[in-house]
C-alpha cells in the first residue's frame, strides 16, 4: 500500500518557505520520536541545504517512544554535519526551554541584541510544533489540534528581544518512496485520514508491534505469547475479542478494531514503543525529492 498526502496549501507553502528560509539562522525540524527518519521530510533537508542552514532536529513525543530506541536516533543524527539533535516531550513542563539553548549553539554569531536569533521551526503535520511554539511563548498563540495540517501560514513570534521564531505549515513531501514510511505516518495520525485505509494502516502496525513489541500486545489484548502463531489480522482479531467488537451475525467488526488499535498507539496505551531503529533501515536507501518537477505538481487537496 502506497499512501502520498500533499494538499494543495503545502505546494502553496514551499514558495513562502523557500523565501522565509533566507531570512533565519536556524531551521528546527520537529520530528515524530516513535518514527524520527519516516518523519524527516527531505524536502526540508533540501531546502535547508540550499541555502546552508544548520539544523536542530528534535525528537517531540520522546515520552512515548522506546527510551532504549530514542539514543541510538540521537546518535545518528548528531553525527550528520551541521545537525544537532535532541530529544523532549512537548507535554512536559520546560523541555521545551532546551530548544533556544540547543539552537545557540548551532548559530553563535547570533546571539545579542544587534544579531538576534531567528529561527524557522518547521516539521511534517501533526508532530506537535504548534505545542513546543506555545510552551516557548508560555501562552496559547499558535493552533494545536488533534488532526494534520492546522497551521497553514508563516507566523512570527518574539521570545525576547534576542531570539525569534517562525512557525510554518506542516508540511509533507510530494511522492513517499518507501510504502513503509507511509504507514508508519498514517499510523502516527500524521497523514490526513482521506489519504490511506485505516484497516490496512492497523494491519501494519499489528504487524510492526507484533514483531517488536508482543509483550505489550499480550498484556493490552490477551494475544498469544506464541507469536508465531499470529499474523497483524490475527492481532486485530484479539482486539475485536477483548472489546466485544461484533457485527451483525457474530462476526468480529473488524474496522471498529482496527480504529481501537490506532487509537491505542496513539494514545500511548499500548507503552513507549518505537516503529522503526537506525538498523532497520539500513537495508533501504533514504527517501527523497527526485527533482524540482515533483514540488511544482502536487496531488490535490485530502
């Protein structure tokens, strides 16, 4: 299953970007913690390198992910020239505060009065860039949401009279290459729903998390400690049994499961789990933008 999501208002958003980036030190990437490389846009690592910007990649949602998984991603990026990565929850009081003194460093020429920081966060939907924005400017300002692509326009904030930031439009790339990194931000609830078919997503994630995490599985649902007697449909299926889910006729309702184990994921219910680690990934080649073409052709609007 290949799933792509780029709505017209991203295509819209490159241009302004593009002209934004000249205009700022930094570039803060907002990544998914539980899936850090399938939510690093490579049109962002394109248009940040072009016009030679450093970047702070930094790991949101970290007190959901495997906290054995989560250092080894740190590892990876902080060894990749002129990045600098580190690791928060959005939701915890002052972790956010680690932003400005990370982004500093990468930028010290900007740092007093007569040379403030600026700096451009940017990151695909749905990552919680509008919540680090708020806890930054410790008021509500920026548009949080529990669905992708609320911001939709370029906004600049004043923290002090020596750093500012600018939030932008999450935003995805045109063409997903690898159908894997689709799923794994379906299922993080970062692609918009009308983009890909829930039972297929949670098929995959049963599948991923059957793999990785059966222990939590067998504690949420009661799924066998044989694993390999069970498939993702099988894991679902267990859903369904556990809540009571049926249709008509005694079946098992088998989407209303699969929206339950989304939901759970999401949520954090299932525990701090990770769908990807560095070495998975090995075997593939990165994802990225093939040519200027792709971004002057988006899909429509989700």
């Amino acid at each position: 299953m290949s799933i792509n999501w780029f709505p017209g208002h991203m295509a819209v958003a490159v241009k302004k970007i593009q002209d934004a980036m000249a205009d700022h030190d930094v570039v803060i990437e907002i990544l998914d913690a539980r899936c850090p490389m399938a939510s690093a846009n490579p049109l962002i690592e394109s248009l940040r390198l072009h016009r030679q910007r450093p970047c702070l990649k930094v790991l949101n949602k970290t007190d959901a992910a495997d906290a054995a998984v989560t250092p080894q991603w740190l590892a990876l990026f902080n060894a990749q020239k002129n990045v600098h990565a580190i690791a928060l929850s959005a939701k915890k009081p002052g972790d956010a505060q680690k932003i400005i003194a990370a982004a500093k460093k990468l930028a010290p020429h900007r740092n007093d009065n007569f040379k403030p920081l600026r700096m451009l966060v940017m990151g695909v939907p749905n990552v919680g860039k509008s919540t680090l924005i708020n806890a930054l400017l410790k008021q509500r300002k920026a548009k949080v949401g529990d669905e992708p692509a609320i911001t939709k326009a370029l906004a600049r904030y004043d923290l002090s009279p020596t750093v500012s930031l600018t939030d932008s439009p999450g935003l995805m790339w045109p063409k997903i290459d690898h159908p894997e990194d689709g799923l794994m931000l379906a299922a993080s609830h970062i692609i918009g729903t009308k983009a890909y078919i829930e039972s297929e997503v949670a098929e995959f994630l049963a599948a991923t998390l059957l793999a990785r995490y059966p222990k939590a599985l067998a504690a949420r649902y009661g799924t066998p400690a044989e694993v390999k007697t069970l498939d993702g449909v099988g894991v679902i299926e267990a859903v369904a049994a556990k809540r009571g889910f049926k249709i008509k006729g005694g079946d098992f309702d088998f989407d209303k499961a699969a929206l339950a184990l989304l939901g759970d994921y999401r949520s954090g219910a299932l525990g701090r789990v990770s769908l990807e680690t560095p070495t998975s990934r090995t075997a593939r080649p990165l994802a990225g933008v093939k040519n200027k073409d792709t971004i002057e052709n988006p899909g429509d609007d989700a």
